[in-house]
C-alpha cells in the first residue's frame, strides 16, 4: 500500500502544524494550526478540501496546531478526535482568537460550533476505528491533554509526536513512548540543536530572582502563555512561595478551571488547587490598576507582551528599578518580548526599560537529548520526517539522527510530499 505524506504547515518552520496522510482507504489530517504575525494576523496552512477527509486529529489546544480547524467546518462534516481536555481549552483558545483577529479569519463563531459538534474524544491508549484507519492519542508530556498520533493503516504504522517532552513537570509527566512499533516517524524539531538547562536549577534561579526583588519592595511581572505555562509557574510558586502575594489575569483563569475539571491529566493536580486556592485572580481594572502598585507577583498573557494585561502592566512598571520583568515563554523574533531581551525596550521609538529584567527556559518541548530518545525508542523505524523547526535546526537534528540510528531522514518544506 502506498502512503503520502504532504506537509501543509511547519514544514521548516516553526507553528502552523498541518500534515496530510493520504492513502487508498482514506485521508488523515494531524493538526491545522495558524501562525501569529507581527500585527496579530493569522498565517493559514496550505488549504485541503474538507470533502477529501476522513479524520482530523489534534494534539493540543495551542493556536498553532488546532487554530485553521473550524475552517474546514464551513461546509463540512469531517469527525475529529482529540482528547476531552484538549476539545474544551481549543473553545476557549479559538474563541480569543475570533475575539482578537477575527476581521482576518476566514471562518466565525458558527464553524467553531460544527467543529465542536463533529468532534470525539478519546483517552490515551484507547484505539479508534475510522475510514479503515486504527488511531491512538499517546500521551506527549507537552502540556495537560496533549497527544501524539499512532495511525495504523494497513500495514503501515506513522507515529506523529506533534510536541513533545520528556521531562517531568508539576503539570504533565514525560512523554510515553513505551511499546510503540511504527515505521515512520513525523517529530518536531523545535530545540533540534540544543539541550534546555536542567528545569531544577532553573526553577531555584527563577524562585530566588522572585524573592530578591519582593525583599527590595519590588513587584514581579511574569508575563506567560495562558495555556501551559502559566499554569506551570503558578503551581511552582504555590508550591515554593505559598505566602507571598501572587495574583493571575486574563484567560489564565478559565484554562486553569477547565484544567481542574481534568484533574486524571494533571501530573500533580493538588498544586493547581492549592494555586487557585490562596492566589487571587484579576477581577477588573479596579483591581488591576491598584495591584502593580504594591510588591508582589503578577501574572499574565501575554508570553511574549504581544497584548492582553501584561502589555498594560509592563507599561506601568518599565521604570521602576526595584520592578522586575520575568520572561518565562519562547520570544519570537519580532515580538515585543524579543525586542526587550534584544533592544532594552518593548516597542518601537519607546522607553528604555529601568526595571530589572530576566528571562528563565521553562520550555515545554524536548531539546535535542530528549528528542534522540524518542527516536531510539520506537521499534521497527525505517525513516523520520523533522517538521515543526527552523532548516538549520532541523538539518541538525537530521544529521544527529542518521549518525547515532542510522535510518533515513526527511527535513520537508510546505507542500513537500513523501511517499512511503
């Protein structure tokens, strides 16, 4: 039976993953996400006719793997299957996007609805039959609900890591590539060329960053994802700093709700309750223009100061040299937050930042070490397709793996196709 593989999204790039199985008994779309632009315009997949499909599957709630789907639900009645968690923080997810840069979509409220209504969900390790196709969601230790892919068809078996880690986290645990046989591999490759520093020096750097600027009547801002990350330092700091006065705002709030609902996909849920329980959430702009004002740890989206509170935030306490700016996301180029790191200021012609600054790897992806284990550890592989990384990493991360396993590699661009 021949299989094509055709790259519709992060192929030597990182976000807007989209990948296209084709085959004689059906066609298996593995995530349809967007990219962000400078001016918050979503960057599209290359397209795929809805009628063409038998199944999409999504591995996570991050805009860049699940932000393009309800697109395909214009007209369209095509299932797709996620895990429970990952169905209900993409609402949330998809509907800040319409919220934001909906004048740019080409899809509204009523697509993300039929999305929703085609949708099924399955736990880990629990087989589906679909179009003659038999697929798995594997747990990926990336963040709470996210998955990878098995797809058996025939005599083939692809395994797609969407992300992945394989360290262990207060949220999710590693990766869990135990027992899987499959002759392809589709990984990401988004840290191909390095290893991240080991996560407990970081958190006890990060923690004593935090309380040197509190002991100096500081206030802390900690700009972070809404989804994953945020919910990462929250349970660090209840865990670490139960007494110090921490709030949270913006959508962080709704996520880590949902989250608690789904405590069975938590690594160690009683953290997140113990964060929601003696932390405070932002209750309105009352709120938030009397709390930056006093010492303590605020935070909020957006990662990389691309809008929400901490844009509002940073603005208020940029020149105060007892303030502190803690970075704790990946800083696309282009963004607010890499103009900080790199140029001492969060926007163009703008102030130059006075407040203490620092930025901590808190990184949910695997690094290269990680990255190499997985690939060792699945049985019968005959070759791996790097998506999901800049070429240069990728290209790296290729030559890595035909030198220490030796089978054949692919560093595919957009609209590539491998047959297998």
């Amino acid at each position: 039976m021949s299989i094509t593989i055709k790259v519709l999204g992060s192929g030597r790039e990182v976000g807007r993953s989209a990948i296209l199985v084709q085959s004689p008994r059906g066609n298996y779309l593995l995530d349809y996400g967007v990219s962000i632009s400078e001016e918050n315009v979503p960057i599209l997949p290359l397209s795929v006719a809805p009628s063409k499909l038998s199944c999409v599957v999504i591995t996570h709630a991050h805009l860049d793997h699940v932000g393009a789907a309800p697109m395909l639900y214009i007209s369209g009645r095509v299932p797709l299957l996620t895990t429970p968690l990952t169905r209900d923080i993409s609402e949330v997810m998809i509907e800040d996007m319409l919220k934001i840069s909906g004048y740019y979509l080409p899809f509204e409220e009523l697509e993300l609805r039929n999305m929703l209504s085609n949708t099924i969900t399955r736990g880990y390790r629990e087989p589906i039959e679909i179009s003659g196709a038999t697929i798995e969601l594997i747990y990926s230790g990336h963040i709470p609900g996210s998955a990878m892919v098995k797809l058996c068809i025939g005599n083939r078996t692809i395994l797609y890591t969407g992300d992945v880690n394989t360290i262990e986290t207060r949220l999710v645990g590693p990766a869990d590539t135990s027992g899987i046989e499959a002759d392809t591999l589709i990984i990401e490759g988004t840290y191909g060329d390095t290893d991240h520093p080991e996560r407990s020096k970081v958190e006890e750097k990060f923690i004593e960053t935090v309380l040197e600027v509190l002991d100096d009547g500081g206030t802390v801002l900690i700009p972070a994802f809404s989804l994953g990350r945020s919910q990462e330092i929250l349970a660090l700091l209840a865990e670490r700093l139960p007494h110090a006065p921490v709030y949270y705002d913006g959508m962080i709030r709704r996520i880590t709700e949902i989250m608690l609902s789904y405590k069975s996909y938590l690594n160690r849920p009683e953290l997140l309750e113990k964060a929601v329980k003696i932390f405070e959430p932002v209750r309105g702009w009352e709120m938030r223009k009397r709390i930056w004002r006093e010492p303590c740890i605020i935070v909020a989206p957006a990662g990389m100061l691309k809008g929400g509170p901490s844009l509002y935030y940073i603005k208020r306490m940029w020149s105060s040299r007892n303030n502190a700016i803690i970075l704790v996301s990946f800083q696309a180029p282009g963004t607010p937050g890499r103009m900080l790191l790199k140029e001492g200021t969060f926007m163009n012609g703008g102030p130059r930042l006075v407040s203490r600054l620092e930025w901590f790897d808190f990184s949910s992806h695997a690094g290269i070490s990680g990255l190499l284990s997985i690939v060792k550890s699945i049985k019968g592989l005959e070759r791996v397709i790097i998506v999901h990384s800049s070429e240069d990493t990728a290209e790296y991360m290729a030559d890595r793996i035909r030198e220490d396993i030796g089978v054949d590699v692919y560093v595919p661009a957009n609209s590539d196709e491998i047959t297998i």
